[in-house]
C-alpha cells in the first residue's frame, strides 16, 4: 500500500497523548514509523497489518537504543494502540482506515471489502477469548518480570540509596520504595539515556528543595520522565547540600568505575 488515511488532529488522540507526555515526539515518531512499516507490506497477498521488522532493526532504523524502542513498544501495546499475539505485533485497527477509492486493483478492492466483513465478525464473536488471551499474557508476563534477573549495576543501587535518603531527610516517614526497581530505573537513565550519575544525584538533590518539583517527582521513574525539564532549571542553582547519608552515598558513586 502506498499511502494511508492520517487524520489531522491525530496527535489529539487521547492515547498518543499518552505516549508524548511519557516519551515526547520520539514515542510519537515511534508509533508513526511503526505504522508506516506496516502498511507498506499491506498489498492483495498481504492483509495481516503485522509489523515485520523487530525491535533490533527498528532500533537500528531510528538510533533509539533497543531497549527503550522495546520499553516503548510495550506501553503502546498495554495503550491498545497495537496488538500483540503469538510474538507479533499487529495494528488491526488500520483496516478501519482502507476503503475501496484507495486502490484501482479490483481484485485488492474486494479483499478489503472482504476483510472488512471478516473483521467485524471476528471482533464481535471473539471478545471473551480476547480477553481470557490478555489475561493469560499479563499473568505469563508477570510471571517473566518475577524471574528476570535484574540487570542493574552497583552504582545504580547506590543512587537508588542516595534518592531514597535524601526523600528520608526531607520526610522522615516516607514509604520505603522497592529499591531494586528504582535501581532498574536508575540503569536505564544511565545507560540508555547517557546520564551521568553525578549530575543525577545533583538534580535529584535541587529536586528536594523545590517546592513545587518536590511533591511531584516522588520516584527514580517520575525523575527519568521529567529529567529533561528539571536538569535545566537546576542548571543555573548551584550545588543544594546534601544530607549527611547522601553524602555518604555521592562519594560511593564517585569512586565507581564501571566494569
């Protein structure tokens, strides 16, 4: 297929709203290349809207390292604006988008025609067994996370321990975080989006003492997401003191090198 319906007021849509407030126009230029891939394979032998390239190539394709495009692709799946079955990525809704004037090959236009019919009658019969499928995937999903192994370094739980020290001194009784999940965290701003952990901890710090950023960016994910922003109004704030524990942790993430 050579060209698709866009509509206009696309970055509208409540869910790719979604996906620029938690990525910016690099999830949003994500999910557009995406479709573009697939409905390039759509043609009269080929009425699957599967997405063929894997997340490598299209890592590979746009410079966004492999593990962010799959953290990406993940969050549009879980938004519904794909689906995911059997290790493939489709976007079925596309064919929403087909109509008979997009294409003079009559053979190609009863087949969307046909799929159209199809396709209603499958969605309609089969929404219990989609539902049972998801929940089987969350649980099987779970079940992954679980006994991943996690990848996280030593200089990651150490941040994790300084961002936590430093939410204790301001707030004596905050809850206690999963600090191998704020570590995880830690890693992928480190390695994927090339932060450095010095810096980190310096604008976590400013963080602290900022009435409004303080009550908001509560989390080592809330930070990742908002780090952009933040980074540049601590720029210009000088160095916040650290409380006596971070310091004790900013000299152990000084020290480390990584192996």
């Amino acid at each position: 297929m050579l060209w698709f319906k866009h509509d206009a007021n696309a970055s509208q849509d409540a869910k790719l709203k979604k996906v620029r407030m938690k990525y910016g126009l690099e999830g949003y230029g994500l999910y557009w290349y995406c479709i573009e891939l697939i409905a390039a394979g759509v043609d009269q032998n080929n009425l699957t809207f599967e997405l063929e390239h894997d997340s490598e190539i299209i890592s590979f394709d746009t410079g966004i390292h492999i593990e962010r495009v799959n953290e990406m692709m993940a969050y549009m799946i879980n938004l519904e604006l794909f689906e995911s079955n059997n290790n493939a990525i489709t976007c079925l809704k596309m064919l929403k988008r087909l109509d008979q004037s997009m294409t003079s090959n009559k053979e190609m236009r009863g087949m969307i025609n046909k799929a159209k019919i199809n396709h209603d009658e499958v969605m309609t019969k089969s929404d219990l067994v989609m539902q049972e499928e998801k929940r089987i995937d969350k649980n099987r999903q779970d079940k992954t996370i679980t006994n991943v192994k996690p990848k996280f370094d030593q200089i990651d739980l150490a941040f994790a321990q300084l961002a936590f020290d430093e939410l204790l001194h301001h707030n004596p009784n905050h809850k206690a975080p999963n600090l191998n999940a704020w570590a995880e965290d830690a890693r992928k701003m480190r390695e994927i989006d090339n932060r450095d952990p010095n810096e980190m901890a310096r604008v976590w710090t400013w963080i602290r003492n900022d009435s409004f950023w303080s009550t908001n960016i509560l989390s080592i994910s809330k930070f990742r997401e908002k780090y952009d922003m933040v980074s540049m109004k601590a720029k210009g704030a000088g160095n916040p003191n650290l409380s006596k524990a971070g310091n004790a942790t900013l000299n152990n993430i000084r020290d480390w090198e990584p192996t």
